[in-house]
C-alpha cells in the first residue's frame, strides 16, 4: 500500500480566468509567502515535484537541503488549444463535449482525463515500494488520485484548495484498475 502526502501549488495569478493547465502562470503572492503551508516533520526524504515552476520554486524553498525530483507524470493535464484561452471564450460546444465525457474528452492537441490518470497510476505502481511519498502538484494530478482510489466520475469533479494536504491510500492491486482497463 503507498500513502501518498500531495499538495496542490500556491494559488496563481490569473485575472483573465484562463484556462492554464501546463502553462507556467506566475504565483498570486511570491513563493516565499507559501512556504509554510508545505512543511512537513518530519521532513519527507524525497519530494516528488512537477516541473511547472509554481511547483517546482515552492519545493526549492520549502525543502532546500532535500532531493527533489522533478516527475513529468505528475504535471498538470494539457488542455492543448484550451490553454492561455479566457474560459468563456472556449467554444461551448467543446465545453459541452467535456463535461459529458469528463473522463475521455480530450481537449483539441491535448489529453484526456484518462490520459492523466493512466500516467499518475504508472507513477504510483513506480514508486508503490517506497510505501509513503510527498508530491507537489496540481489540481488535476490530484483529481486522478482521488479517481484512483474510487473509480467513479464525480472523483473528476472534487475541488483541491491551493496549499493544503491531501491524503490517499495507492493499492497496486486493485487501485485504478477497474476505472480504465
């Protein structure tokens, strides 16, 4: 069994309510400001990190003398054409796609919610050994763990506050794997 500590990134500066995905967006307040929200006693051997900036600055700061390693698995969904475009701009006909296929949809150039959790799930299976991990990520990551641990659709619809802890509990024998196969 693999627990598993993630925090989602401080919050980002977005006035024009884009929609960023993996687009490195600049923190609301600097990183130094968050920093307490992400330590942990005690301290994690290894801090798993997206490699979006507003992940990857607050794990430098928070955990400076610790192995931080940097996981593409973990970055945030690609919401391709989607990405730097106001969400009232999106056609509302793909909007409409999407929110009746959540799971499968795949925004145009980008990837599906399916796609974000067959690779977090490659990612736990990976690291399933070390029995407990810390990650610094992102809200979709996050919704894909959540799916993982119980595979239904409203899993894809919780809401992750910016900072804060999240816990989950990885079986790699059952987890995710009645979701998708």
């Amino acid at each position: 069994m693999l627990r598993i500590r993630a925090y989602r990134h401080p919050e980002v500066r977005n006035p024009k309510r884009l929609c960023y995905g993996r687009s490195d967006m600049s923190l609301l307040e600097p990183a130094e400001s968050s920093v307490g929200f992400y330590l942990e006693q005690p301290p994690p051997r290894t801090i798993y990190c997206s490699p979006s900036l507003r992940c990857f600055s607050v794990a430098k700061l928070a955990y400076p003398e610790h192995m931080i390693v940097v996981d593409e698995r973990i970055q945030e969904m690609n919401f391709g054409t989607w990405e730097q475009v106001r969400w009232s701009e999106i056609p509302k006909a793909e909007i409409d796609s999407w929110t009746e296929d959540i799971i499968n949809f795949t925004p145009p150039k980008g990837e599906s919610f399916a796609q974000v959790i067959t690779r977090v799930r490659d990612f736990c299976l990976e690291k399933h050994h070390e029995q407990s991990v810390f990650l610094i990520t992102h809200s979709g990551v996050l919704k894909a763990l959540r799916f993982l641990e119980n595979p239904v659709v409203a899993s894809a619809l919780v809401n992750f506050d910016f900072a804060r802890p999240v816990d989950f509990l990885f079986d790699p024998k059952t987890n995710g794997l009645n979701g998708l196969d």
